[in-house]
C-alpha cells in the first residue's frame, strides 16, 4: 500500500514542473494584491485547486461580497464533480470519514495519471493520493516562491501586471474551446456577462453569464463531438 | 490580525467548503447523474462559458491594448498551446502599448 503512495507521487514528478511554474506566477500575483504570506500559505491548503484560487485572487479587494467570490471560485470547478465521479469504485473500500479527507486531494492531474495507470494495472486510492500530495506539495512551495519575489515588484501596472488575470483567463478559454458548437454558448455567455458587468454589483456577471451559456448549450441541438 | 485579514480567511474558509463539497458530491452523487442529452452539454460547456463570462468584461475595460493583447493571447495559445508564454505575450502587449500612450 505504501509502495503505492510513493508510485502514485512518482508518476506526478513530470506534471509537478508544469505546476512549479503557474504557481510561481500565482505567487507573483498573490502579492501584488497585498495578500499575505500565511494567508496564502492557508490558500493552498484549503482551496486547493489552481483555477479556484486564481478566480478567488482575481476578485480580492475589488468589493465582490465573500460569499459571491466563493460561489465564482466554487462554479469554475464544477468539473471536479466529474472527475470525482469517476474516482467512485477506487474509493470504495474506505468508510466516508476517509473518503472525504481522500477526496480533496484529488486535482486535474493526479486524476489525470491515476485513471490512465488504472487503464493498465489495477490500482488503488493510494496511487492517486500520493499524486495528490506531491501536486499539493509543488503547488505551495512554488506559489510561496513567487510570493517572495513578487513582493519586490514596484508599480506593477507599469508592466501590465493588472491584467495578468485576464490574460491567463482568456489564454485558459482558449484552451478550453473546442469548436464551432462553442460558438453559441460562448456568445450567449459573453453577451449576458457583458450586460450584467454594466447593471449589477460584484460577480454576477460571472455566474449568470456561464450559467446561461450552460443552458444555451443544453437547448441548442448539440453536435457529435 | 486586523479586520481584512479576518474577512480574506473568511472568504478562503467559505469558499474552500464549496470546493470541497463540489468533489465530495461528485463522490456521492456524480454517477446517479445522466451522462447523456442536455444535461452533459450544459456541465460540458459550462468550463468554457464561465472562463468566456469571466473574460469578455476585463477584455472590454482594457480599452484598446486589452483587445489588441487578447488577439495575441488566442494566437499564442493556438500556436504553442503554452498558457504561460500566452500570459507573458499578452501582458507584454499591454504594457508596450501603454508605453506608447494607447
């Protein structure tokens, strides 16, 4: 079983690089925001989940209530819904206290290399744990890192710093596109969000412009894709 | 601890418990969930139609530069697909075309 743990982090070494280098940017823009180390050092553990946090950081200070920015962060990962679906049968031989400490750990990328391996060799919910705790292990010390060196950046909007978040939010819609059928929903969504940005307070605009995208996609004739 | 402090482990504490509720329920329920018809388009355009309603608003309040970078960026991540290099194009782009008085 222990074998399995460190099998499960050793197959997430390569992943770990990718991470180190958002997380250094994620740090560098932590502190621009003026949010503190131990808050963010918190951030990580809690949160765990690299889009959340950037939507969560992306809204700081700008008078978006909590429970809208917490809401905004939580609707960009409704994906985890699925992936801990699938997870379902590893999970099986432990009692639910362990399933939902288990559960958090789980991320795009040990997800990711958990189910491939799976496809291979039989394995356990330790191999996607050790993943998990390397990813979670990179993911802090890297966005730490970038906290230090961000904190030594003066004037960053001379550098075009503010609109980091909008530049990895749109660089990340880019790569979530996957087709002509995206048009509609897209639209509608940009559309909605655009209106809603102009008459109403905090992050609606988010929240009403994916949900109605959502549905634009749901009512439309969908296509085999 | 002054008071922002305690409102950012506010928002941090709230926000982690609907993360993990999301993977706690996918445990729990996403299996009964219909994996077919409109219910699997919606939750599989929903990721994209979020980043889409997130995007458009900071694009527009960036003016001129904030468009201009955003062509760079959808370019960039097409070509190379590296979403770092993207960010460090776009925000380049920002910045020059600040400099230049856009």
């Amino acid at each position: 079983m222990k074998g399995e743990l460190a099998r499960g982090a050793r197959a997430a070494i390569p992943v770990s690089l990718g991470i180190v280098a958002y997380a250094l940017v994620f740090g560098v823009l932590v502190a621009g925001k003026g949010i503190g180390i131990k808050t963010l050092a918190f951030m990580n553990l809690a949160v765990f989940s690299g889009s959340a946090q950037f939507v969560l950081v992306g809204m700081w200070q700008t008078g978006v209530s909590a429970w809208q920015m917490a809401l905004a962060a939580a609707v960009v990962n409704v994906r985890y819904f699925l992936l801990t679906a699938a997870v379902a049968p590893m999970m099986e031989p432990y009692g639910w206290f362990e399933r939902a400490w288990r559960v958090h750990f789980v991320t795009d990328e040990n997800w990711a290399l958990a189910m491939a391996e799976r496809r291979k060799s039989p394995i356990g919910a330790n191999y996607l744990l050790g993943g998990g705790i390397l990813v979670m292990a990179t993911w802090s010390l890297g966005t730490l890192a970038g906290h230090a060196l961000g904190v030594s950046i003066r004037h960053p909007e001379r550098f075009g710093m503010d609109f980091a978040f909008t530049a990895i939010f749109t660089a990340l819609a880019v790569t979530l596109w996957r087709g002509k059928h995206d048009l509609l929903p897209w639209a509608v969504s940009a559309g909605v969000a655009l209106a809603a940005h102009r008459v109403l307070p905090g992050a609606w605009y988010v929240l009403l412009g994916g949900l109605a995208g959502a549905f634009a996609a749901a009512a439309g004739k969908g296509e085999p894709s | 601890m002054n008071c922002s402090d305690m409102e950012g482990i506010a928002v941090i504490c709230l926000s982690a418990l609907l993360v993990w509720g999301i993977r706690f329920l996918g445990l729990v329920f996403g299996e009964k969930l219909p994996r077919t018809g409109r219910v699997k388009r919606g939750m599989d355009a929903l990721p994209g139609a979020i980043f889409a309603a997130l995007v458009f608003p900071g694009i527009a309040g960036a003016g001129i530069p904030g468009g201009v970078a955003a062509g760079v960026i959808f370019v960039a991540t097409r070509k190379t697909g590296n979403v770092l290099l993207a960010l460090l194009l776009g925000v380049g782009t920002v910045a020059l075309l600040r400099g230049a008085g856009f």
